[in-house]
C-alpha cells in the first residue's frame, strides 16, 4: 500500500510540477505528517525531491527528472474503461484506483501530449444522470462489480416491482448504467434477465465460478432488451395532432421514444403547422398524464376514449379557472 501512495506521490510531482504538502495530502486522502514521511523515503532512495521553504513552501523535483515507473496494474487497466465517468467509477469502488491509473497515464505521456490532455479534461465533461435524477444508491454495486469481473455465482435477494422479494441464483454477465442507475445483465435458469441493482438487498457469493457464453455481446443484449421495455412500458399507441411547439416539447416530455415517433410517423404540416403523430403511451391514468402535460399544444384524436378522458379533465379544470 505504502509503495503504490510513495509512486502516487512521484507521479502528482512529476505531472503538476509543484505541490505543497496539504495538497498532496488531500490528493491522496492521508495525513500532512505522512505525505512527509513519504517525501522523506522518496528522497532517502535517491528521488531528487526538495522543499521551497517559506509560507509558500512546496515540493518539487529537480527539473528534468522523470521516472519511468509507469506500469498498470490490472485493477488501473480496468478502471482506464471508466475514465471519463469519475463517479460511475467512484460507485464501483474504482475512484483511487481511477486516479492512479490516470497519473501513470499521464506520466508516460511527452509533455506536448501531456499538455493537450490537460485541456482536453478541461473543455469536456461527461454527466451521466438526467436533470431530474441522480445516480442511484446501489449498496450492491462494487461487490455486483466484481462478480461479473471475475464470473463468480451469486445468490442475491431481489425486491421486484411490487415490493416482493425474491431469491434467485444468478451468473452476473455485465453492467449497464443508464440515466443513473444501474443495471445488471444475468443469466438465471438458462436465460439472461436485466436486473436493477439499486433492488439488490443483499448479495452472497456462492464459491464457485461460471463459464461465459461465448456469443454474449452485452451492448447487442441491451440494445435488444431496451426496445423490448418499451414495448412493453408503452403497449397503446394514441393518434394526435401536434402544434410546432408540441413538436417541439415531445423530446423534452416524451424522451427518445416520443422523439423516434414524432420522425417516423409525423404527416405533413398543415397550414397552421401541427401535424398528426401516432404516440407510444402507457396505459390508464399515467397515459393520461402524458399527454396532458402539452397542455392546448397537443389534441388527442384517438382512440375515443382516451379523447373522452382528456376532454373530462380539461373541462375539470376549466370550472377551476372560470
């Protein structure tokens, strides 16, 4: 452990040029009064650190040092899949091993590249969740993580939907984060399900190990699994017409699928604008929130008695309005 905190601490020295000793403590998360004593071992095996003394004071490294102990270990090359989602690798309990692998990275780089990494993180930033969400506390998650890294058997306890719990004996395939949460690709009883991982109570591990399919691609799985949710998440189809800013709203109100209909069933504009659009919705009263969210942007046409529904509602609010 020492060793890799005595590299960590060559590397922050080497990458940023110069660093007090309170920075490099709060870099790596110990105490100012080891981040001496590891200068000091540093130093004592022959690194050319020095102190700035002063107020000001900082260490650095006698210019033109550089050190080629760049290695990656196995858990860093893993975690390199995860560089530009620091939480999602936070989550996984990869965040410091994240950020050792991107020191060694860095140090190998020639300064010109280094530098051009330096603004690269600077001018892009990857924020998975959506606005109105955060990603999900899954207690679950790192020890979910390494059972599909290392192909290990779990029995989990599943709470469904409902709030019923389950127990199921899983082979954990790979990991989706989507929208900010988490979902789990297993196969169980010879097929492969989809699990939120957020749902997870409790994880134990089985002591054994299992083969992989040999023709399991998890983006093709996922891909094939989230159309089929909306299929089934949006089973009703409603006919309306749309004004241009309905158009406009159903990505915003609607998300991808409202968008996919709008591009692939919309009819030609009226004079006015609004065109017609054939609506993925769900059914009962939260199709019913769906659609009233566009307020007199949006006229359902069919089927009957959903028009009937929405025209109830809107004269409700009418008589609260005057």
């Amino acid at each position: 452990m020492r060793a890799s905190r005595l590299l960590s601490v060559l590397l922050l020295l080497q990458n940023r040029g110069r660093m007090t000793a309170r920075e490099l403590a709060d870099e790596l998360e110990v105490s100012v009064r080891t981040v001496y004593r590891d200068v000091e071992a540093l130093s004592a095996a022959g690194v050319p650190v020095y102190a700035d003394r002063g107020r000001a004071g900082a260490y650095r490294l006698l210019g033109g040092y550089r050190t080629r102990l760049t290695g990656l270990s196995e858990a860093e090359a893993r975690a390199l899949a995860l560089a530009g989602l620091p939480a999602a690798a936070s989550e996984l309990g990869l965040g410091t091993v994240l950020a050792a692998a991107q020191l060694k990275l860095h140090a190998a780089l020639p300064e010109e590249l280094r530098h051009r990494a330096g603004e690269l993180a600077q001018r892009f930033h990857v924020d998975v969740p959506g606005w109105h969400r955060e990603i999900e506390h899954a207690s679950a998650l790192a020890a979910v993580a390494d059972a599909v890294w290392h192909a290990k058997r779990v029995r989990v306890r599943y709470r469904r939907w409902d709030g019923s719990a389950v127990e199921r004996d899983l082979d954990p395939l790979g990991l989706v984060l989507k929208a900010g949460a988490w979902y789990l690709a297993a196969r169980c009883d010879g097929s492969v399900r989809t699990y939120r991982v957020s749902r997870v109570d409790a994880l134990v591990e089985l002591g054994e190990t299992f083969d992989r399919p040999d023709d399991f691609d998890l983006a093709d799985y996922w891909r094939t699994w989230s159309e089929g949710f909306e299929r089934r998440l949006y089973p009703e189809t409603a006919r309306v017409r749309l004004s241009p800013l309905g158009c406009e709203l159903v990505p915003f109100l609607l998300g991808s699928v409202g968008a996919r209909a709008l591009r692939e069933t919309a009819t030609s504009p009226d004079r006015d604008g609004w065109v017609t659009v054939e609506l993925p919705v769900e059914t009962g009263a939260p199709a019913l929130a769906q659609l009233l969210q566009f307020g007199a942007e949006l006229e359902v046409l069919a089927p009957p008695e959903l028009r009937r529904r929405v025209s109830d509602v809107v004269v409700r609010m009418g008589s609260h309005y005057g």
